[in-house]
C-alpha cells in the first residue's frame, strides 16, 4: 500500500469519526463518550500526515507509533461504543473494520520504520 493510499485511508476515517461524533458533541450526555472518539480519530490522520512530512527517519518514526496508537485509542473507543450499543451494530462494525485495518497496517509500518537500518554499500547492497 502506498502512502498516498493510506493517507486518503487516515482522512476518510478521520471524517467519518468526525460526522459520527458531531450531533453527539451537542448532547451534554453523550459529549463525554464522543470527544475522545473524535480527538483519537482525528489525531491518527493528523499524525500520519505529520509523520509523512517528517524532517528526517527518527522525526518520521516517532509520528507513525502516535498514529498507531491514536488509532488503537480510537478502536478501544469503538469497541466501547459498540458494547453499549449507542449506533446501530451495522454502522459501529463497519468503523471497526476499518479501524483495525489501518492498526494493522500503521503498526507495520511502524515496526518497519523502527528496525535497524542496514548500511548500504556503493554498489547499493
């Protein structure tokens, strides 16, 4: 998967948390359980973004594990959301999917990024 690819993966998630959580944020009951769904959502495509504009490797790899773990946040949130059965199971079980797609995805990234490099020769091996 390209970068480009996850990226438009990160901003369509990101929007979809932010359309969820937005009627809820006006309930003073609810606010409590939306916020930090919306702030861990956003937060993971705010992070890749950041980690794909990072000034060297350790920059770069830094912002990709707190991409990983806003969306590991965001997952927990989702799960919590989808045993007290605030949205219809369909809807909640679809952003759940995706979410532990993109965890999958990002923390592979991640462990690559933070394994030893290996010095490449003149001869490029």
């Amino acid at each position: 998967m390209t970068s480009e690819i996850l990226k438009t993966r990160t901003e369509a998630f990101a929007r979809r948390i932010v359309t969820l959580c937005l009627p809820m944020l006006e309930d003073a009951r609810s606010r409590d359980l939306a916020y930090p769904l919306l702030r861990s959502g956003t937060a993971a495509n705010a992070n890749y973004g950041s980690a794909q504009r990072g000034r060297s490797h350790d920059e770069f790899t830094f912002r990709l594990g707190q991409a990983c773990d806003d969306i590991a946040e965001a997952r927990q949130w989702i799960d919590l959301w989808q045993g007290a059965r605030i949205l219809p199971a369909e809807e909640i079980e679809t952003l759940r999917n995706e979410a532990e797609e993109l965890m999958k995805i990002l923390t592979s990234a991640y462990l690559t990024a933070k394994a030893p490099r290996r010095e490449i020769d003149a001869t490029g091996r």
